[in-house]
C-alpha cells in the first residue's frame, strides 16, 4: 500500500479545497470499497480526505414532492428511512439486497455512487486490465466473463457495474449534486456515468476535484408501485448475475407509466428506455412483457459464457411486471 496522508474535514468548502489541492486525493466515506482497494494496491490516493463529519447525513422532503439524500447518509439509514420505504419501495429493497449488514452500516450513498466498476482482473494487480492500466488489454474478454456485461461494453472492458443502490436510482431519475472550487453542479445519473468507450478507465462525469453533496429524487408517483428484484450465486453477500428495478402504473388493464433499469449487464446501472417505449399505452400482459424485454434485449452482445444472462434478464422483467400488475389489480 502507498503512504497517504489523512485530513479529516468538517464543512464542505474544507473538503473542497483539499480535494481540489492534489489530483491524487480522494474521499474517504464508509471506505467500504476504497479501503479494499488501497490494500490490493489497485488504488493510490496520496491523501484520503474523510468527509464522514460533513453536514450532509439527512434525508429530506422536498416542496412539491420527491426527495433530497444527503451524500454521507448511510445505506442502513437510507433503506430505513420511512419516505424513502413509503415513496421509493425498489429504493429500499435494492439497498438493503446490497452487502451485509455491517457493511451498509458503514457504506454512504456519496460512496455508493463512486465505487469502482470491476472485476477480478481490475483487482488482481498482476493482471493487465484497461481500466487500471490503460492500453494493457482485457483479458476478460477471452478469460472469465460469466458474469460480465451484455450490454454498452466494448473490447476494452466487459465488466460490470456492483451497485444495487444505482439501478434503483437510475430508474427513478436521480440527480446527483456536487460542490467545487467553481461552485454547485448537478448531474443527471444518467448522464453520471461515462459510457466505456475506448477509456474505460474514466467512469464518470464528474470535475475534477468535485465532492458530491447529495442526491435529488424527483416527485414519481409511479415509484411507490415498485421493486427491486436480485439474482445472484448464493444467498447473501454478492453481487448480482441479473437485476431489475421496476415500476408501473396500471389502469383499465393499460399501461400508463413504467420505469425500468437494469443491473449486472453494463458497466453503468441500465436504464430500459426501449422496454419502457413499447410497454406504454399498451396491455399490461405476460406477453407484453415479454415483448418490451426482448425489444431491449435485443441489442444484447454476448460472451461465450455469459449469454445466460439475457434469458435471466427477459425472465426478471416478465417475473416483476407480472407481481406489479397483480399488485395494481388488487
């Protein structure tokens, strides 16, 4: 591990500047990934600035509807939080399927949203990977991939995104804030993360130096019919093979509203913007949803051992509409 520097900061202009003073700085949170990183030596911060004092821990409602998450709130308290429970149901579920419960209690949102895309070449330091070390290859592409990306990839990098939090996010329009020496910005999460390209190892469309301050969830009626479903190896503690968010508004058998985004099949949570076209204004029926997944599946680009994964993905959408539309009937 290299020698770094630590500062604890208590205000948010503190943390800007000191972020802003070394392009080798980074934030330092729950560390609930950074730190495991650090230790591998894939990450090599000069300075951690540890932003866990900051004034930033509360969730509030917002005029009109919708929610602010402070950026150090703790994935524990996010899941826990009644308006979040209440108004964003897939929000909830999504977080607490993330990691165990020591970890969400360490774990922040403003973590959650910059933890690494990866795989285990991207953590094995004797592996080439793009990602850490630009223009070495990816070895994943004729390696291991069971579990690597079918949609968005490119040869550079095929891994995917871990965030369970995110695609819950992504599927209900989040907006992330974040302060720099500039001043305030804001950035659409769907817009927040780059898409792989030929720099994989760019992940996201922050400045430099920014600090995220917070997330805004915007007033969606349609979310409090909702949920997160997670498909994964074992029982607890791991990633996803496969995830959904998913909402709907269902009337006289019609669909008015549905959202959709995936998880485990990019290097970004997948928002389903194809699928959510041709499902509304139609039936809310197996065999539309069946349809609408198989309309965005349909620009899948599949490894030799990773093409499970889009009978998985047409399976959840199918699963979780159905339980949705059910649910609306009652």
């Amino acid at each position: 591990m290299r020698e770094f520097g630590y500062q604890r900061v208590f205000d948010v202009p503190g943390a800007v500047a000191l972020l802003g003073s070394d392009p080798d700085a980074r934030c330092l949170g729950g560390g609930t990934n950074l730190v495991d990183l650090m230790k591998a030596g894939v990450e090599r911060p000069a300075l951690l600035v540890d932003v866990r004092e900051l004034p930033l821990d509360r969730i509030e409602a917002r005029d009109g509807g919708g929610l602010r998450i402070g950026a150090t709130v703790t994935n524990s308290e996010l899941a826990a939080h009644p308006e979040v429970r209440r108004h964003y149901p897939a929000l909830a579920q999504a977080v607490l399927s993330g990691a165990s419960g020591q970890l969400r209690n360490m774990a922040t949102v403003g973590g959650n949203l910059l933890q690494r895309t990866r795989c285990g070449y991207f953590t094995d330091a004797t592996k080439p990977c793009n990602k850490r070390d630009p223009g070495s290859g990816c070895p994943a592409v004729e390696g291991e991939h069971h579990n690597h990306a079918i949609l968005g990839a490119s040869e550079h990098c095929v891994a995917v995104h871990p965030s369970d939090m995110g695609v819950a996010l992504t599927a209900f329009d989040a907006v992330v804030q974040y302060e720099t020496a500039d001043g305030p910005g804001e950035l659409p999460l769907a817009e927040f993360y780059l898409p792989v390209g030929e720099t994989p190892h760019l992940e996201t469309a922050l400045p430099s130096g920014a600090l995220i301050t917070g997330i805004t969830l915007p007033p969606a009626p349609v979310a409090a019919v909702s949920r997160y479903r997670k498909v994964r190896e074992r029982a607890s503690y791991a990633f996803a093979i496969g995830s959904i968010a998913a909402a709907l508004d269902v009337q006289d058998g019609v669909v008015r509203e549905v959202r959709l985004a995936f998880g485990a099949v990019a290097s970004r949570p997948w928002r389903a913007r194809e699928a959510e076209r041709v499902l509304t204004g139609g039936p809310a029926s197996a065999e539309a949803f069946a349809a609408a997944a198989d309309a965005e599946l349909s620009a899948a680009e599949t490894l030799p051992h990773n093409g499970y994964k889009v009978t998985l993905m047409r399976n959840l959408v199918v699963a979780v509409l159905t339980e949705l539309a059910e649910e609306a009937a009652r």
